[in-house]
C-alpha cells in the first residue's frame, strides 16, 4: 500500500513556524546580540576571515585569558553572509533565523516519522508544538540564539543520516553542528545509544547463541567510527581551548562558588528540574537569569526540592517502562525522548565543566524536542485508551496550540527593542539586580539620569558587592565624596575593574597628582591599550611639565589606535616643536593622508617641506591636497581660494619653468602658501 505523501505536513508546519515569529522581523539588535554581531570584528568583515576560526563566538582570540571559549565558527560565518549581503540590517538577521527555524522544525517532523515511528498526526502534533513552543523566542527572536537553531537542525540532520545507515553524512553534520554550538557533540551519544536500542534484541540473540552475524557486525562497525569520530572531535574541542577554562564570576553563576557541596547539588539538581518545567509550563521567560534570580537551595527541607524529587522520579519512570519494552521494540519515542531531553542537556548541568549562567532558555531548543516527543508519546497513549473522550483531546491539543502560540508572538514583541526587553525582564524577575543594572544603563544613554540612579541603588540593594553598579553610579553623582566611595567599593569588590581604576584616576587629576598617576599606572597593567589612561597620563603629564613622558605616551596612542589621526597630529605637532622634524612629517603625514576631512595634518606636513626646502615635494604635496578638496561639497570660502591658488601655481610654472630650475623664483612663490592661506 501506498504511504499517503508527507509534503503536505512539512509546509504545514513551516508556515505554522514562520508565521508565529513573522512579527519580530522588525526588531532591533539587543542584549547579546550588540556584542556577538555589531561589534565584533569577525561578523562585520574588519578582520581576516580566518580570524574567524581563530576566535571565539564574541571575537575575542581564543588564545586570550579572557576570552569566553565559546567556539563557533559556523554560526559566526553565518552571520558574516548576513552582513556581506546585506549589511548590518537586522531585518536580515532576523528573517535568517525564522527560515533555520521553519527547517529545523520541519526536520523535527521527519524525524519523529522515520526515527520515533509516530504516526504522521502524531508527527505533525509535535512539530506543530515544536515549532510554537515560546521558550523558543530567545534562540529564535534573538540573533545571539541562531547558534542553537543551526546547532538543532545540523543535529537533526546527523540523526536521519545515522538512522538510514549514511555514517559519513552523519559524522559530518554532527562536526558541524557542534561547530554551530558546542551541545551539538552529545549527536554522537544520541545516535549510539538509540542504535543500541533498536539492535538490542538481534545483539541479544548473538550473544546468548555466541554468534558474529552480519548485524553484529555492522553494529560494532558503526559504533568504532562513531566514536572515534567523537573522540577526534573532542580532542581538537579541547585543543581550541588553548589549554584553559573560561572564567566565570559568582554573579554569572552563583551555585558554582558555594563552598558546600551539598548546597550545590541541591541547587543543580533543581535547575535541572526548573529548566524541564519551562518546557512544560513557559509562563515565566526571561532574556536573563543571572544574580539571585533563583535563589539557592540550601536546606533539604526547602519545598522546591519536591519538584526535583517528582521529575527525577519521573524520568527514572520513563526509563524502567523503556527497558521493560527493549525486547517488543515499542518505545522508540520514549527512548529517543529521554536521549533528546538528556543528553544535550548535559554541557549546560555543571557536571563536567561550570557554566556561566543560572538558566539560559536557548539552549532548551535541542531538549525541547525530547520533552515534546515524550508528551506527543503520552497523548498517544490518550488518544489510543480512551476512544470516547478523542474530541476532549483534540480539543486541549487545538487550545494548547493556540496558547502557546499566543504565548511566542506576546513574547516576540519583547525582544523587538532593547527598552522593551529590560522592561519585560525587570516585570518578569524584580529581584534580579543585573535587570535592574542593564536597564540602568539605558537610563543613562537616554540621559534619564535620575531613574537611571534608582534602578543602580535598587541593584546594589539586591547585590552589594556588584562592582559595575558601584562605578556606574558613581560616575552620574555629583557629590565627589559619595562617586570616590562607589568608585573605591567597585575596586574592593573586583580588584582589577577597569573603569572603576580610571574614574578615580581622572577624579584625582585635578588635587592628587600622585594618586591620579596610580590608579592611570594600574588601568595600563590590566590592559595595555586602554587609550583613555594613555590620554589622562597625557595631560596628568603635561601638568607636571614632563615633557618626555607625555610625548611617550602621545606615541602610545597612535600605536594601539592606528585609525586615530587626531593623536597622530597632536603628536607630530609635539615632534615639530621639539625640532624632530623628519618624525614629525611622518606623522603629520598619517594624519592627514587617510581622510578627506582631516586638513591640518597634510599642511603641518607641507610646512616640514618648505623648511626642508624641499619644493618639488612640496608642489607635489600641494597638489594632491588640491585635487581631493576641488570637489568637497559645497566648495566653501577655503576650498574655492585654495582652488585658485593652485591654478595660479600651475599657470606660472607652466610658463616660467626655467626659474623654477634656478630656485629663487620657486621659493619666492612658496611663501605664498602659508598655513593661514591654505
């Protein structure tokens, strides 16, 4: 008998996918996506491509102490077609993560048909759910997320290769799915746990008979290159780390730093619990869960250590009823649920390594496939038992659909400005001080000064020792004596706060020189570019009336900035002063010969020239500057009179080119083009 075709379920749930995150195509880049896409240097075509390979998710070497050591070269590269199709338009991104979702849902349907064996309205119930389920907003809605929408599809694309014996096709998508995200590896344990599964009865019958079938064989085949694959991919994971561990505070993870043990488990093993619960009940959603937003378990006696207890036992459950079927071969569901809740889960549990959050919703994208295929499998069960009641079912099937996807687009509209989103997570979780922080920080970039102190003061009520809020604060207040206590708390509280260093420096300036100098010497030895301090110590130099200091540090800042031609100027000014005048027309040339905008350092450089007495260069020079400013805009005072010197200098050399030879006449005319006239 012919099976009815599929295609009409793929579109169906495509276009259900599509449609519920079509209204957030015109939101803006907020929270993670600012310093993943816009200002990263690989995304946005600053740096070499290979860069990109080189560097972690946030740009940064992956060589460097600091760096995240998230490593995702795909997803960034996926970003990087975006900007170099169509610029930084987020319009673009956004449409670019809905089309990878509608696929990867669209993927989640084959695989329940060929992988989970549901039957096809089985199938298309949980790829509708799959594909409205709001606890995807953030991986979808926000851009940073598109790392585990593409980790997803490449996972479910290695899962189908695997399930129809294409080993290679199946290791390849599952390097490059852990390429896109790092969860994307555990694709090598879902396939061989499930294959075990489903060759369990013919391996059992070989081993009890002490046979080597061609089964067996197979099995055992693809189960060496499976893991052998998984070992190289793991090496080299462990390689680009370049030999440490990310570094994370007690904000970003405040379990990790208890120092009982027994008050860690608790509190992860209930985040693991919390975590299944968004997926079954996403009421409460949040971009951020960091700082106290979910405080810690740290008695046996706190009740939330019954909803631990109840989804443990419930997974122990699901697993016994498995086994007890691994002979009929009727849980295929159930056992691919569990892998799929499981094991992507893992990375993000703190087992092995500690994570720099609380609970990240996006990474709920792979395991909420698991938990659907486990709630389809009991609906299932409902629809087969009780034959009287289907219409109830059908009913709460078409409601659950609805609110959810009700739930996704209220959601959407969150995530559409960065105003938006902090106003939505502060609703969501009062007490989370960094909400409270970063909404702070909008404050003050919109010049709500005095909210903007609010929302630091209610920060610092929530978390005392949080240092950012102190300095931040401390730069709005104008009483002196409270901004160098918040300023002095952030430096107590994090040893080597930057900015916190700086502000003191600057503050002292003006009455402490000896301590301004410190705390300027102290920002350069926990960053030796930060150009800020290099300027402060400038100018704290310049006071003092210490000449070569402060011309060693103008130095500086044209060294590590190399696109900031007003320092090159200031510094070959200094130079020409100081007589070095070969130095100082190397500078001036920098600063004048990169931009049309920038005049004074091409005529510094002209001025070098005519005390050289160098006037074919000097011509040479005058005229190239001509030529760039003939046609500014606008043609002002300046550029018309400088025009029509220049046609005034090539008329007389055109007819008095002998006297230019001799000399005299050449620097008679020379004196005409003084740094007034020009």
């Amino acid at each position: 008998m012919k099976k009815p075709a599929v295609w009409p379920i793929y579109v169906v749930v495509g276009t259900a996918a599509a449609a519920c995150y079509a209204n957030a195509l015109g939101g803006e880049f907020v929270h993670d996506d600012i310093p993943a896409v816009v200002l990263n240097g690989d995304v946005v075509a600053a740096r070499p491509i290979l860069d990109v390979f080189r560097n972690d998710f946030w740009g940064t070497p992956m060589a460097d102490p600091h760096s995240h050591k998230s490593y995702r070269p795909l997803t960034t590269l996926s970003f990087r077609l975006n900007f170099c199709l169509f610029g930084l338009h987020s319009f673009w991104f956004h449409l670019t993560n809905i089309i990878l979702h509608s696929i990867t849902s669209t993927l989640f349907v084959r695989t329940c048909l060929e992988v989970a064996r549901l039957e096809a309205p089985f199938a298309t119930v949980a790829g509708l759910l799959f594909a409205v389920h709001p606890v995807h907003t953030e991986a979808v809605t926000g851009i940073v997320g598109r790392a585990d929408v593409l980790a997803g599809l490449l996972f479910l694309a290695s899962l189908l290769n695997y399930n129809q014996s294409r080993n290679t096709q199946s290791i390849i998508f599952g390097g490059l799915s852990m390429l896109a995200k790092e969860t994307g590896i555990t694709i090598f344990l879902v396939n061989f746990f499930f294959d075990l599964y489903k060759s369990y009865p013919r391996l059992k019958n070989d081993f009890v008979d002490v046979q080597w079938t061609m089964e067996t064989k197979n099995f055992t085949k693809r189960t060496l290159i499976n893991f052998i694959a998984f070992g190289v991919l793991i090496t080299f994971r462990l390689y680009v780390l370049q030999g440490s561990l990310p570094m994370f505070s007690e904000q970003d993870n405040p379990a990790a730093f208890h120092p009982c043990i027994l008050v860690r488990t608790m509190t992860f093993c209930y985040l693991a619990a919390f975590n299944w619960w968004l997926l079954l009940c996403p009421a409460t959603l949040s971009h951020d869960w960091q700082m106290g937003s979910v405080p810690l378990v740290t008695s046996p006696e706190d009740s939330r250590n019954l909803l631990t207890c109840l989804c443990f036992v419930l997974v122990l459950l699901l697993f016994a009823r498995s086994l007890l079927d691994f002979e009929s071969q009727e849980s295929a569901p159930i056992i691919l649920g569990l892998l799929m809740l499981v094991l992507p889960f893992v990375p993000a549990a703190n087992l092995f390594v500690t994570v720099g959050f609380v609970i990240a919703e996006r990474i709920l994208y792979i395991p909420s496939m698991g938990s659907i295929l486990l709630i389809v499998t009991g609906i299932r069960h409902l629809w087969h038992v009780y034959h009287r009641q289907r219409q109830t079912i059908f009913s709460c099937l078409l409601l659950l659909f609805m609110c959810q996807s009700l739930r996704c687009v209220v959601r959407n509209r969150d995530w559409l400005s960065r105003e938006s989103l902090l106003r939505a997570g502060i609703a969501t979780l009062p007490h989370n001080a960094k909400m409270h922080y970063n909404y702070g920080n909008f404050l003050r970039d919109s010049a709500h000064y005095e909210l903007a102190m609010a929302h630091y003061y209610t920060a610092l009520r929530l978390w005392p020792s949080y240092a950012s809020a102190h300095n931040n604060l401390g730069t709005l207040l104008k009483d002196p004596h409270e901004a160098e206590m918040h300023f002095k708390l952030a430096i107590r509280f994090s040893k080597d706060h930057l900015n916190a260093h700086y502000n003191l420096g600057k503050m002292y300036r003006m009455n402490n020189t000896e301590e301004s100098y410190k705390m300027l010497k102290k920002c350069l030895s926990i960053d030796a570019t930060f150009k800020p301090a290099f300027i402060e110590l400038c100018r704290l130099n310049t006071k003092w009336n210490y000449s070569g200091y402060t011309g060693r540090f103008l130095k500086k800042i044209v060294e590590i900035n190399h696109h900031d031609y007003e320092y090159a100027k200031v510094y070959a000014q200094r130079l020409q002063k100081q007589g070095n005048l070969k130095l100082a027309f190397k500078y001036f040339m920098y600063a004048g010969g990169f931009t049309q905008t920038k005049h004074d350092g091409m005529i510094g450089a002209m001025q070098i020239l005519r005390c050289f007495d160098s006037q074919g260069r000097l011509f040479q020079l005058i005229t190239r500057y001509q030529a760039i400013h003939r046609f500014s805009s606008g043609l002002t005072s300046i550029h018309t009179n400088a025009y029509l010197q220049r046609w005034h200098l090539n008329f007389e050399v055109s007819n008095q080119a002998r006297s230019y030879v001799l000399g005299e006449k050449q620097r008679n005319l020379t004196k005409l083009y003084t740094y007034s006239d020009i």
